[in-house]
C-alpha cells in the first residue's frame, strides 16, 4: 500500500478527494466546502465522523429550495467535518454583507493540487477565495505511511484595503457506529460553560454556568450517553493547558484525538445532539457529537461575539494567519491523558 489520493464523485455529480495511506482514508468533499465527509481507521473499517439521515443534497435544476442562509446550510449538511469561516453561527450583517449561517468557506468549491507525492508520503493543497467576504482560505492535508495521523494545516488572508474580523473554527461530527455509550471524553482543558441562551430539549446544563470539567452538577460529561438518552447541549471548552481532545470507545477499543494550537484556537464548541431535538432539521433522530476548537465564542455570529465577548479575530490589510491541527486514531479501551503537538498519543 502506498500513499493516494484518488479523484471520485458521490451521488450525481459531487466532485470528492479520497486520501489515504495504510492505516486511514479520508473523502474530502472539493464541490461541498472541502468538508471532510469521512475519516476512517481501515484496521477496524470504521468511518468515526457522523452521516446525517438525509445525505448528501443533490442540488434540483433552477431553484433552490432554501430562502435563508441556516436553511441552506442545514439542508446542505450531510454530516463530516466543515471549516466555519468567516463568520460561526446566527447570520448577521457586517460592513454591509449578510454573513450566512456558519460562513461562506463551507458552502463554496475549493480547487486542488498535489503538492509533493510519493509512495511514503503524500500532501495535498486546497484552496478557495470567498465571494461575499475578502479572503482567500487554503489548506493543507497529509498523510505518511505506516501513521494513524491526518496533518492538516490552514491559513486565511485578508485581501481588503482595511482591517476585517472574523471567526474561525472547524466542526468535526461524530456519529454511530463509533459513536456511542461506549464512549468516554478527555480533553487538555480544565473548564467549561454552558452557552448563554441555548436552552436545549434535554439540557442538564444551566444558560451561562460554568463548571469544571468533567461534571455538570452530578453528571458525568465525559461519558457519552447513548441513543436511548436524549441530550441536546451547546457548551464551549476554555482553559486549555495545551489543545487537543480525545474520544476512546472502550468496547471497539478505537479512539480519535485532535491536537492544536490553542494560542489560535483557545476554545471548543462543545454540542451533543442525541435524538432529543424535535421538528427540523433534526426530527429526533440524529445522534451526533461535536467538539469543535474554535478561535472565539460564542457561536452566535460574528457581531454577538464582538458584541459579548471580543474573542473575535482581526486580520489587518493583507494579513494571514495559519493553524496547524492533527487527526489521530489510537488503540486503547481506557482513554487519554494527553495529546502532544505532534500527535503523539498517551493513553492512561
């Protein structure tokens, strides 16, 4: 087995990337955003990110069936992983553009080259310029031989005359089957809070507390409840001694960790949708995790987090900026202590 990437399509006609190297495989969406719609631990032939019920969207002939931006996203959604950039959250309007739902980034075709390739090792470059707001988003994506790890590094740049503000987070969703009671949370940060006006259908959380992670009065946040346990949670991660997080399902004996650099991304969006949600988009049939690192909070818009809490970003005129991030499957049935820079996993 070498290092790949293979150009395929998914459903009618949606243009996709398949990387992968010996140990994973990973499809990224090209005409949906660059999402990364499945990451998958070939040893256990287990595709950890989440699928939504209704798919993949064919888009229909000469209309669109959505007249708002969260309508268009959600429909949209078919689950993996997205970058939300430039804006994260409600639309809302800044220096004159209506900023869509989870930003433009994630609803827009990306262009791609390889980079370097070769049987040990291959990189591939993405690329999009957003229409509405004046950045160009570019990301790399590698794999090595003989590594469970998918390296990924972003960057955005301002190509305005003057200064813009933006969020800037990435939306990995985890679903069944390696999503489940089985599952156990551990992450580098120390504390937690609830999101400030996100009620929920089955919410143990009080609007605006915060607690020290695990536990949220006398639940137990880091165990994951299963399918017949309704939750619904909007909460953001803070206090990070180093960035990363990890879920182990102990019974598959299989986890997936992320590390990052918390000094760009300082937070994670935390939300649990367990089948609790009734009526659109959801329906009470969606059993779905995220845990999000995410530059500012809370995800309510651009203008709401300058409004409330300033943790926005501010690229001046022709300034980039760049994460780096790692994607790691492990081995283990008894969790993590911590995730290294460099992916380096260590399990308790």
């Amino acid at each position: 087995m070498t290092c790949k990437a293979t150009e395929i399509v998914l459903g009618k006609s949606l243009s996709a990337l398949k990387i992968e190297n010996d140990l994973l495989a990973t499809v990224v969406l090209l005409d949906k955003g660059a999402d990364i719609y499945a990451l998958e631990y070939k040893a256990k032939n287990v595709d950890v990110l989440w699928k939504s019920p209704w798919g993949i969207k064919e888009q229909a002939r000469g209309f669109d069936s959505a007249f708002d931006s969260a309508t268009a996203w959600l429909e949209a959604y078919a689950g993996g992983w997205q970058v939300i950039f430039p804006n994260g959250g409600d639309e809302n309007m800044y220096k004159g553009a209506a900023l869509g739902y989870h930003g433009e980034a994630s609803m827009t075709a990306w262009d791609y080259e390889i980079v370097s390739g070769a049987d040990s090792a291959l990189e591939v470059k993405m690329q999009a310029r957003l229409s509405r707001s004046p950045y160009t988003i570019e990301r790399w994506l590698r794999v090595e031989l003989g590594s469970p790890i998918l390296h990924i590094r972003e960057s955005i740049t301002n190509h305005a005359g003057e200064a813009m503000d933006c969020m800037w987070s990435h939306h990995p969703a985890y679903g069944a089957p390696f999503l489940s009671e089985h599952c156990v949370i551990d992450v580098g940060a120390s504390r937690f809070a609830a999101d400030d006006r996100y009620a929920g259908f089955a919410n143990p959380l009080t609007l605006s507390q915060a607690y020290q992670w695990p536990l949220a009065g006398d639940v137990d946040m880091s165990k994951v409840p299963g399918p017949d346990e309704a939750r619904d949670i909007l909460a953001y991660f803070q206090d990070f001694e180093s960035g990363w997080y990890a879920i182990t399902n102990r019974e598959m004996g299989l986890g997936i960790g992320l590390a990052w650099d918390e000094s760009v991304f300082p937070y994670a969006w935390f939300w649990q949708e367990l089948k609790a949600s009734p009526g659109f988009p959801f329906y009470k049939c969606s059993y779905v995790m995220a845990i999000e690192p995410a530059s500012s909070i809370p995800g309510q818009g651009l203008t709401a987090v300058m409004e409330k809490t300033g943790t926005h970003l501010t690229l001046q005129p022709g300034e980039s900026k760049a994460i780096e991030m790692k994607a790691v499957f492990y081995e283990s049935d008894c969790g993590v202590r911590k995730i290294d820079a460099d992916g380096t996993v260590h399990t308790r």
